[in-house]
C-alpha cells in the first residue's frame, strides 16, 4: 500500500519549496555557502567606515545588524535567495569621496545616504527606475562597473603600500620590503591562487591567513582572553545609530552626492537581481522577474535604515550565486544568511583585530572582477568608446565615481548630437547631462 504524502510543514509553505524543487537542507546549505562567499564584509567595511571617522566597534555592529536585518527581509518578503550587505563601491565612494575628498563628516554623509533611499524608493514605488534603466546606453552602464572597480582596486593598493604619494609623479611604488606591504602581497597572491581554484570563501580565508600570519609574525595583536574572541555583550550601534545630519545634508547642496549614490545603487542592484533571479530560475516564461517590486523596495527600505544604523548603503550582493549554484531558490537561503549573520556578532571582537592591510587585498581583487565587464564594451565607435573610456578612467584619477558619472554622461549627449547620432540620445540622458554639467561649474 502506497504511503500518503506528508503533508507540507510552514516553512515548506511559506516558502513555496515543493513549487520550487528544493527542499530545507537544500536551502539550508546554500545559506551557509553564501555566508561563507560574503563574510569577508564583516572585515572588510568597518575599516573602510573606519577611514572615514565613523568608530570601528559601532561600524562592526552597525555592519553586521544591516546586513541581517536587510538579508531577512529579503528573504521573508520577496522570497528570494539573495543576501544584502553594505555594498563595495558605495562604502569607498563614502569613505573617500564624500569624507575624504569633499571633507564632509561622516554624519552627514549618512544624511545623503538617507535622502538616496528615500529617492530610490520613490523611483520604486513609481516605476520610474525603468524608464531611467532603459534611457542609459548599455555601453554606460558596463562601463560604470568598471570604472567602480578601477576606483575599489586603487583604494586597496594604497591601503596595502604597494602605491604612494609621490611629488613628482602624484603615485609611485611604495616599499615592497616593508613588512605589511609584503603581508598584504602575500594575501594578495595567496587569496587570488584560492580564487583561481574555485574555493568558497577565498576572500574570506585570504583575510585570516593573513591576519593569523600577522600576529604569529609580531605584527597585528594577539588574543590574551575569551573576552577577545567572543563578545560578553552584543556589540552596539551606540556611536552611530540615529547619528544621521539629514539638516546637514540638505543645507550642503549634495545633488550629484544623493545623484551618485542613488544610480551606482540602481544599476548594481538591478545588475544583479537579473542575473541571481536568471540563474535561480525566477523569471517567468514573459521574462518578467518574480517579486521584482518587493525586492526592490527592501533594497530601498534597507538603504534608509542603513543611514540610520550608520553604515553606508546596503545592496543585494553578487556572492549570492555561490548558494543559488549550491541549489537555492527562495527566500529559506537567506533567512540562513540572516541567521549565520546575527551568529557572527557574538565574534565579532575578532573583526577588530584585523589590521587594513589584510583587508586591503580585497579590494583589489573585488575590482579585479568588475573589470570583467569591460570585455562587453563596445569601442569600435567611437562616440560609445569615448564615453565609456572617460567613465572609467575618471573614477580612479579624480578618486570620484561621481566625476566618472558625469564625464562618461556629458560626453555621450555631446559627441553623440555633434556626430549627427542625436536619436541616440534620450531626453531623460540630456537632462542628467545637463545636470551633471550644472554641478561641475558650480563645484569649479
């Protein structure tokens, strides 16, 4: 006699698991794949937040409760296996630019991070984003991963040593011998050999090989105490939480602040929720991407708590694909993100005795992949070519993804017009253009 079928437990329900082949040890597998694939972000975003004044210990936790709290939503709301941290790109582009170049506090620049979120949840709610993914040119929007990268890989040299100032030359190479920069190549070689060979968590093994080698070595500290390794309290957010200057970013004038932010989030995370949903086989026949609406609004919640909790902005991440090629599918896979996530803040005393320059070959290796995409731009004509071109190299040179937005724009509407291709051009790309064009004379 035929045994009748169990009948579906809550989380096989609510998940949806029999309707999408998998089953909970399944998603549960690939939950803690994905973890593995992002944790370095625990290591990696407290120190570039650190760089821009923002206090370490806050910036940990602050790090860790986004990334949780954002990846549950994700993964309870849309259903989808996707894990969201504070992304790459964004933290330098705060860290550097923003704090660094512009001189703004820190608070402030989480007030443009709030008023970014605000915009792209509009943008959401309103179906605009769409018209504004269909008015930039394919080219552009390859190239500003790129140049993003560029950008990402120029802050990891510097932080490594293997890059300095130089009066004459603006950069040259800095001291190789020097006992950190060689640390920081040996994590360099180290993590991009893990890479080569496939291995899970390459960046995330790179950063405690090196740093376990740094303290065996003398040069980063060594635990004394359990209390060094494991939290007695969860860490707090109490230096930065609800810290944001909204009245100071408004007064400041940010447009091409919020602008930048607001685009490098849009196109990220639309770049990779097409290619995780793809891969995850959530896009109906119609080629319409299932819970697109809700994913993006919990990207767009997740970037306005992100400003509260003191972190720069939170996006979906392209580690993901580890778990959804170990065979998730719904939102079960990122709720064990979340879960492994909440874990890691009893250890996150850890965290902080990593040095930066065991960091700081992720970078560089995190903008090595981005450069992928540069196969795919087209630089046969020339007024696709030019822009491209000029996004790209004016991000790492002017140390702004922003000046590398409005180049890359600017120059696509003009060389475009003046070449007889003015149909090319969108009206939605000229009004940018003239925009982005506003802002560099009242910045000169």
């Amino acid at each position: 006699m035929q045994k009748a079928a169990m009948p579906p437990n809550f989380v096989e329900r609510f998940f949806r698991l029999r309707e999408k082949g998998t089953t909970v040890r399944t998603e549960v597998i690939a939950g803690v794949t994905t973890f593995i694939a992002l944790a370095y972000i625990m290591f990696v975003n407290p120190n570039i937040l650190a760089d821009a004044g923002i206090p370490k210990e806050a910036a940990v936790a602050s790090t860790i409760w986004i990334a949780g709290l954002s990846t549950l939503v994700m993964g309870v709301y849309a259903n989808y296996p996707v894990a969201m941290a504070p992304g790459m790109g964004l933290n330098a582009f705060f860290a550097y630019y923003v704090c660094g170049v512009l001189g703004l506090h820190w608070t402030v620049a989480l007030g443009a991070v709030f008023f970014s979120g605000l915009f792209f949840l509009i943008l959401t709610v309103s179906h605009i984003r769409q018209a504004i993914i269909r008015a930039v040119p394919k080219n552009l929007r390859q190239s500003i991963g790129v140049g993003i990268g560029l950008f990402i890989a120029f802050v990891g040299l510097k932080g490594t040593g293997l890059i300095v100032a130089d009066p004459a030359t603006f950069i040259t190479l800095g001291h190789v011998t020097k006992p950190e920069t060689a640390l920081s190549l040996f994590s360099l070689v180290f993590t991009g050999v893990l890479m080569a060979r496939d291995i899970q968590g390459a960046i995330l093994i790179g950063i405690i090989v090196t740093t376990l080698l740094s303290m065996v070595l003398g040069y980063a500290p060594v635990p004394h105490a359990i209390s060094d390794v494991i939290s007695t309290s969860i860490p707090h957010m109490g230096d930065t939480f609800g810290k944001l200057d909204i009245a100071g970013a408004w007064n400041y004038g940010i447009f091409s602040i919020i602008f930048t932010f607001t685009v490098v989030e849009l196109f990220d995370n639309m770049g990779t929720l097409i290619g995780l949903t793809s891969k995850a086989k959530l896009v109906n026949k119609n080629g319409e991407i299932e819970n697109l609406d809700r994913a993006l609004t919990t990207d767009a919640v997740g970037t306005v708590a992100s400003s509260v909790f003191g972190t720069s902005t939170v996006t979906s991440y392209i580690e993901s694909a580890a778990g959804v090629a170990a065979g998730g599918k719904t939102g079960l896979t990122a709720v064990t993100v979340a879960v492994l996530f909440f874990i890691s803040l009893l250890f996150a005393p850890i965290i902080g005795l990593v040095p930066g320059y065991a960091t700081a070959p992720s970078l560089i290796l995190v903008g090595a992949l981005m450069m992928g995409e540069v196969g795919k731009i087209e630089f046969a004509d020339f007024t696709d070519g030019l822009p491209a071109f000029l996004t790209i190299i004016m991000m790492p040179l002017t140390s702004s993804i922003a000046n590398g937005f409005a180049f890359g724009f600017i120059s696509y509407a003009f060389i475009k017009t003046l070449a007889g291709k003015a149909r090319e051009v969108s009206w939605i790309m000229w009004l940018v253009s003239i925009a982005f064009l506003v802002n560099l004379f009242l910045r000169s």
